[in-house]
C-alpha cells in the first residue's frame, strides 16, 4: 500500500501555541511541520519546547532545523509575514500563531510567500474568508478559502456551549465572563502598557478586560448575533480558564438536569471536542486536556424563572488540537476536490 504524503505545515510565532501544534504534529501520522517563523533564536527556541515537552529528547537541534523522528522543521528568524519564503519549503498551510498579525494585509503576504492558505490562532481584525469552529461549523468550509481563522480558545468554548444549548433550548440572551490564565503579552510587574488596567501586575491581581467573542459571534452563530456579551478577568493562574456563562430562557420550565442533559448529549456527539465533568475539579485539573470545551455539570445553576449559569473548563491545549483539525478539513477538502 502506498503511503499518504504528509500535510505540509509551516508555523509562524513558537509560543505556547505553536509549541503545542509542533508537538501534537509530532505525534501524529498525517502532519509534518517544516519551517518555522519566530523572533526568537534557534537555541531557546529548542530549549523552551524540550522544557515543556514529555520526551524532550526527541527534539534536537542540528543547525537551523529542529528536528525528530517525524519531521525536520527549518527554523527561520523572521518577524513579519512578508519576509517568510513560504514557498521553498513547499508548505499545504500556514499557521500564524504569532498574535500580532490579525489583519488581512498581512494574511495575504503568507499568501504572496507561497502559502496555498493561512490559518489564524486567533480571532481575526477584518473580515476574512472563514472561521471555522470544529464541531460547530465545520461543514461550512470552502475549498476556496485562503483566510482562516480557527477563533480562539475562550470563541470556541463559547460558541460550542451556545449551540449545544441552543439547539435544545431557547435562550434570549446572556452574558460570558472567561476567568483566564495569564497569557504572555500581560505584564510580570506593573508596566506602562496601552490600556490601564492591562498596566498592572498579571502575578499579583485580578484584572477586568474586554473580550472580542461577541464581535464575531454572529458569524459563527448567527442566532447568537447581538445577544451575548463578552468580557474577561485574566487572573494569576498559568493554565486552565473558567467559562462562566449566564443565560436568560425564555421558557420558565427548563431545570438544571435538563441543561446538564443536554451537554451530555453534546459531549457524546463531539466525544474529542466537548466533554463533561461531574467530579469538584479545580483549574489545575484541566491542564494538558485535548477538548475544547469541558462542561462542569456541578456548576450549573438556576436563578429565579428564567436565569441559568453554567460553567466550564477549557485550556490552550485544546485550541492547538482544534487548529490540526482545521488544516486536516482542508486537506481533505482539496483531496476531494482533486480526486474529482
Ligand atoms: N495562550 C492563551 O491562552 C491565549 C489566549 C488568548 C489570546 N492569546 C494570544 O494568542 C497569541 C498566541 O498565543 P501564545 O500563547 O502562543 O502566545 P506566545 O506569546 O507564547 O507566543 C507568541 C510567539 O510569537 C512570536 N512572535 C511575536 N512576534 C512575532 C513576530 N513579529 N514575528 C515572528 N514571531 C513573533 C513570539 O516570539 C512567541 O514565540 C498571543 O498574542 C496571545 O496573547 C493567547
């Protein structure tokens, strides 16, 4: 039999994301990673994935490739899209996991360097061909798509909750508060930055921010559009966020099993996407875990008539797995379209 050529995967920005994804395509039989764009150096590329990873010595450094048993990755330092040669290393995707380039002027030099498709960690800036939330809307794609985002962890979580309830139940609107680890753009110490409150100490404090979710809700869940609103306290833990949703029904008769039904019913549809936990866990308890969303069903509960809150647990992890998915749907997609 012959053997499937891998999907080709170019990466820009190693951070926790792009770690995750290098060593989640390590493990897999269907993705390779072959080049990979950062600011920063070769060495502490190498030497902060051998400090996170469970077998660091699988990964050497020979040069500028990283390098294991599944694949060979060049690792380039660049800091913008335009400079990246995507097209000498061949690659099917590219994913920008950088954070800094949300805007399509920017999607589009990956797309001028060689990139057949771009696909952004993150919530994009301007309107672009697609976000695709595996679970969700996955049967929405395009093999003409060129510009992707996969939405972020904390859009995903929340757009798989909503649908998952809304398909059972009908909700007029509600509100999301994410209780979120710390990510790397906060400041250890108070630190002027551009927004006041994002100024203070990330170690020490509970910090109010905005959240864009509610901005591009309604392109993933056009029901949704307008209803919910969004927001975020980033607070003093490393991993594992809380996804605090508040809904208003509009019937007075749903009850808290029925809502916690319904997730089961959800989690058995999406057994690798959504899950639910009935055991006290804590924050720490959900690090390492693959799903996108983990439904708590012990913290759900009804106020008055029509008011339920629900929460549930995700963690970056899932959303580096949920970014593989994408790039397989699309491989996929241009097979089809190829064997056609
Ligand atoms: N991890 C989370 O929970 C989370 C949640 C929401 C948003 N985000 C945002 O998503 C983005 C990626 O997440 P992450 O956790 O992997 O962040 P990260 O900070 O760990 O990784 C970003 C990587 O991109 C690289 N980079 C930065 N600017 C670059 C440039 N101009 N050119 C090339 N490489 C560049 C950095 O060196 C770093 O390796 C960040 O902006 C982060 O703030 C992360």
């Amino acid at each position: 039999m012959t053997q499937r050529a891998p999907i080709r995967v170019g990466i820009m920005g190693f951070g926790q994301t792009g770690r995750q994804i290098f060593e989640l395509a390590s493990r897999s039989d269907d993705i390779e990673v072959v080049a990979i764009a950062d600011i920063g150096k070769p060495e502490i590329l190498h030497y902060l994935l051998c400090s996170e990873v469970e077998q660091p010595e699988r990964h050497r450094l020979e040069g500028n490739f990283l390098v294991n048993e599944r694949c060979r990755a060049r690792l380039m330092e660049i800091d913008r899209p335009a400079e990246m040669p995507w097209d000498i290393f061949g690659v099917d995707i590219v994913i920008d996991s950088t954070g800094k380039y949300r805007e399509r002027e920017f999607m589009a030099s990956h797309l001028q360097n060689g990139a057949p498709r771009v696909l952004l960690r993150t919530l994009p800036a301007d309107h672009i061909d697609r976000i695709v939330i595996p679970g969700l809307n996955a049967d929405s794609v395009s093999v003409d798509d060129r510009m992707i985002s996969a939405g972020s962890a904390t859009t995903s979580a929340l757009a798989l909750l909503l649908s998952s309830l809304g398909d059972r139940f009908a909700i007029e609107c509600g509100s999301m508060t994410t209780i979120h680890a710390f990510t790397s753009d906060q400041a250890l110490q108070d630190y002027a930055g551009s927004d006041f409150r994002r100024s203070r100490s990330a170690a020490k404090n509970i910090i109010p921010n905005t959240h864009e979710a509610s901005l591009w809700l309604g392109h993933i869940l056009p029901a949704f559009d307008g209803k919910i609103l969004t927001s975020a306290l980033n607070v003093p833990v490393q991993e594992g966020c809380l996804l605090d949703v508040n809904l208003i029904m509009r019937d007075a008769d749903v009850e808290v099993e029925q809502i916690n039904e319904a997730m089961r019913a959800a989690a058995a549809r999406h057994p690798d996407i959504i899950g639910v936990v009935e055991d006290p866990i804590v924050s720490s308890d959900v690090i390492g875990n693959p799903l996108s969303l983990l439904f708590d069903a012990k913290g759900t509960i009804k106020a008055g008539a029509n008011t339920v809150k629900t929460l549930s647990w995700y963690e970056n992890l899932g959303h580096a797995a949920r970014l593989l998915d994408v790039v397989r749907l699309y491989h996929a997609l241009d097979q089809q379209q190829e064997a056609a």
